[in-house]
C-alpha cells in the first residue's frame, strides 16, 4: 500500500529498522546523547536558537502545551482560522476559557494581513495570536513572513501551529519573530506518529511566567529543567525518538534548502497532474497552495467513496475532507519521505480512478 494521506507519512527503511532497537533507559547517558541529538537537528530545522521541547503526544498535545503554558483564562486571543486545524486551535484555547475573538477565512483562502492588523487595532486588549502555517484540511499555506510582522508590530505573543510545514516548508522561527511553533513526528519528519515538538521564544517564556492556566503533563517548565540534562520529565516514546533520530539524519543528509523545494517541486507536479484530469485545487492561488498537501474539489458525479476506493484498489490511500469540506475534496499527502516518481503514481491512480467511475454504470454513481 502507498500512503498518501497528509500524515501518518511513509517511512524510510532505515528509520523502520531504527524503531525496533532494543530498549534502553530513558534515564540513562544513551538516552540523553539520543535526546541533544534529535533537539540538535530540529532546532535546525525549525531556523531557532531555542531549545525545542520533545512531548510523548500527537500534534494536538502541542498546541494544548501551547496554550496552557503562555496564555490565562480570561485572557484575549486572537485566532486566525483558514480551515479545520485553526478551528481546533482556537477551540482548545476556548475549552481553557481564554476568550477568543475568531478571525476565519474561505476554505482555500490565506489570512489576510491586513484583516489581522485591522482585529489588533479594533480590540487593544487582545495578548496573543493563535494561527496556523499549513492548513491541512485545505491545502493552503499561510503567508506567515507576512503575519509575523504584523503581529509583531502589535508587540503580541504569536502561537503557530507549524505540524505540517516545519521539516518541510520554510519557517523562520527566530528571524519572523515566531513565539510558539508546534509540529509532530508523523508529518514531514519521516517518523511514525507519537512524538510532538515545541519550541519557546523568550517572549514565550516570559508568558510562561505570568500564566495562570493549570497544567501538569504539558508542564513546559517541567520539560525546560529535564531537557537540560537532555531527558524529559515523563517516560518518552522511546523507540519514536530512535525513528526521529534517524529520520533527522537522513533529511539532514539530503539538506534543509533541498527537502524544502523537492517538496515545493512535487506539489507543482501534483498540482500541474490534476488540473490535466480537469480538476480543480481548493486554493483558487498557486501562491497559496500547499508544497505539503494537495487538496482537490471531486469533480461533479464522483463521491468521496469512489474517489478514494478507486484509488485504494490500486493500493494508494489518500485522504478525504474534513468538517465541512467532508465529501467534497480529496487529498494527496506529498510530505516526508516521497519522491518524483510516487507522485506520478498518484497521478495515474487518479487518472485510472476517474475514467473508471466514468465507465461505471450511472447507478453505481450515486
Ligand atoms: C495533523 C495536524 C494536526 C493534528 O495533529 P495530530 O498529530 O493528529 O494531533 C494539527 N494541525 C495541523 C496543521 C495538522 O496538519
């Protein structure tokens, strides 16, 4: 089977050997030199020169780490939605009772920034901004360069959640100015899912002290006293990090700037395959589609079902729509370990998928 979903991602064989390494202490020297390794590479890849905090969760334990450790309930935050993944951003910090003025965009569309600056300048009481860099429900990426800036015009706290761009689209987290960024081992880390990453700003850390919100297992505190001996607080996913290890490794190998553009290179590729079937991508700008996820509207008379039935009969799984864009879209994960040659693959899967609901009989369409 090819997996083609926006994560979990394949993994290389070199990092599936890693996983089944015999067990070791997480307490131990081994453990720690393991642990400043991988922080090490990821600080390299997420452009910081803060330490990033290693988290036993998904990505959504990061952004719930995010949100209790430097925001307070009744504090107000600003949350720039572009899809599903922004809506669970703002939703999270909402359970916590911060109070979160929304700022949402068209599925397809980016934020605009000068929406963001008029929402800052509308309510000065406003501390933070919650915002997401790659919208994986819509295939869209922010142009988040551009919102950093604001955002730091308006000297507020700026919450990312990086999971499906950091490791494979560029971020400049010191340069931008970017307080908390958020990613998880099975996006485009060629790792399997289990381990999530943060990393703080100074600002952030400043935050940090004034929070009132509880916490305990996402205590970054805790985790910014262990990282120093190179442990976390709580029992790591182990064999995770001996994936991450080697999977750092090899994007490394490859460099920064090159795992950036083969990712850019094959979402113009995919891009380019389906609008040749006729179709068309959810961002209507080329500028604003993802290199990490392609999201394609189903063409009239062709369900969710079909789509990706058809396509996993001919062992590619990819994945459908989420909240209100279930049913209505598909989409190709190209994130992490793939290369030219898979997308093609995709691409004729697809190609084949359509042409044979085409020929399918029309009661067999509905
Ligand atoms: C995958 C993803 C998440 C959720 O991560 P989980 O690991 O499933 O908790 C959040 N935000 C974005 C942008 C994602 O792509």
């Amino acid at each position: 089977m090819m997996l083609r979903v926006p994560g979990p991602t394949p993994l290389p064989p070199e990092v599936q050997q890693a996983e089944i390494r015999p067990m070791i202490d997480h307490r131990s020297p081994e453990f720690s030199q393991l642990q400043k390794r991988i922080v090490g590479r990821l600080k390299h890849f997420f452009q910081t020169e803060n330490e990033v905090y290693l988290l036993t969760s998904s990505g959504t334990g990061a952004m719930e780490a995010a949100v209790v450790n430097v925001l307070s309930p009744g504090q107000r935050v600003l949350c720039v939605s572009i899809g599903n993944f922004g809506e669970r951003f703002g939703e999270i910090a909402r359970i916590y009772g911060v109070e979160v003025i929304w700022l949402r965009f068209a599925n397809g569309e980016v934020a605009s920034t000068d929406a963001i600056k008029d929402a800052l300048t509308a309510d000065p009481s406003i501390t933070a901004v919650l915002v997401t860099h790659n919208e994986t429900s819509s295939g869209t990426t922010n142009p988040l360069a551009k919102i950093a800036e604001v955002v730091r015009r308006f000297d507020k706290l700026l919450i990312v959640d990086g999971i499906s761009s950091v490791g494979s689209i560029e971020i400049k987290t010191d340069e931008w100015g970017c307080d908390v960024v958020v990613s998880g081992s099975q996006k485009g880390w060629m790792t399997p899912p289990g381990m999530a990453f943060v990393s703080l700003s100074p600002r952030a850390w400043a935050a940090y002290e004034q929070s009132k919100m509880p916490r305990y297992y996402f205590d970054l505190g805790q985790a910014r006293r262990f990282a120093e001996r190179g442990q976390t607080p709580w029992t790591p996913a182990v064999s995770i990090a001996f994936a991450l290890d080697k999977g750092l490794e090899l994007l490394e190998q490859e460099g920064r700037e090159n795992v950036f553009a083969r990712h850019a290179r094959i979402a113009a590729t995919a891009r380019a395959g389906v609008r040749e079937l006729g179709l068309k991508i959810v961002p209507q700008d080329d500028a604003n589609a993802s290199s990490t996820v392609t999201a394609v509207w189903l063409p009239e008379g062709v369900t969710e079902a079909q789509l990706r039935g058809g396509m996993r009969e001919q062992n590619i799984i990819v994945a459908g729509g989420q909240a209100e864009l279930s049913g209505k879209i598909f989409r190709i994960g190209h994130l992490g370990y793939i290369s030219d040659a898979e997308i093609a693959t995709v691409l004729a899967a697809v190609r084949t998928t359509l042409s044979n609901v085409a020929a399918a009989p029309s009661t067999a369409r509905s």
